[in-house]
C-alpha cells in the first residue's frame, strides 16, 4: 500500500461516503499484507531490530589504552576479608 493512495483519500470531501471506503479498504489490504510477512521480517520490523547494524561508535575508543604496569596490584584487585 503506498502512500499515494491516502493522500488521495485526504482529498475527497468529509462528507463523500467513498472517503470512508476506500479508507477501510485500504486498512484491510494493509492488515493482510502484515499477516502475509514470515516471521523474520516481523522480527527484522519489531522492536528487537535484528536487520539492524549496531557500531559500538560512541562506547569504545581504541585510542585510549590503559596501561597496567602504572596501576598498583592492590588497587586491581579490593577484596574483603572475613
């Protein structure tokens, strides 16, 4: 269903009863075309977003390395003792 098809539905008059029919009918071919997806286009659509390229962009940055040797054993490691 492509949006033309309501854009010429908006024009018609409030008071034209084929307004409302086409309105519904374009709803049903649109409910129909959603029960005719497979599963992984569901998933791909939904809120999981598996079609999705997650980037760790703004969580990583390469060029910060921290250096070990400067960091002392005890502050490495806090545990408690019993």
């Amino acid at each position: 269903m492509n949006h033309d098809y309501f854009k010429n539905v908006q024009q018609l008059s409030h008071e034209d009863d084929r307004r409302y029919l086409l309105l519904m009918r374009g709803l049903r071919i649109i409910h129909e075309e959603r029960k005719q997806r497979s599963l992984l286009q569901k998933l791909k659509k939904s809120k999981h977003r598996l079609g999705k390229n997650i980037e760790a962009q703004g969580w990583v940055n390469p060029s910060k390395k921290i250096d070990r040797a400067q960091i002392s054993p005890t502050v490495l490691v806090k545990t408690v003792s019993p």
